[in-house]
C-alpha cells in the first residue's frame, strides 16, 4: 500500500500523511485510531512517536505490505 491509497483510506491528505510520518505534526486521537487500524502502527505512535520512532515503524510497515 502507498502513501495515496492510505491516505484515501484514512481520509486525510497526502501531505497531512507525510508531516505525520516525519513527525512533523502529531494525529488526533480520530486519525491515529484510523491509522492504527489500517496499518497496524500503535496509535500511541503516531500521537507521541519521535521521528525516528515514526520512520522506523513506516519502514516496517511498507516491507510487510510488500510481503
């Protein structure tokens, strides 16, 4: 799964997407439980992660949806 077609899952932006992915900006507690859901990331992550926290976790995400 890409950055697009989850970001259309979740309903946000693209751009909104990749500010939470670089840790640029942190979910509300609506689109981390949606995030969560779809990708399997802890919502806490994507609320409270670091960057690096962030990074590795999509990193991680993105091997297994290739699988």
């Amino acid at each position: 799964m890409n950055k697009h077609e989850l970001s259309r899952i979740v309903g946000i932006s693209q751009r909104h997407l990749e500010y939470l992915v670089r840790a640029e900006r942190n979910a509300s507690p609506l689109v981390a439980r949606r995030l969560e859901k779809t990708t399997g990331i802890a919502r806490e992550l994507w609320v409270f992660g670091t960057p690096a926290q962030r990074r590795a976790a999509w990193k991680k995400f993105q091997q297994e949806a290739k699988k």
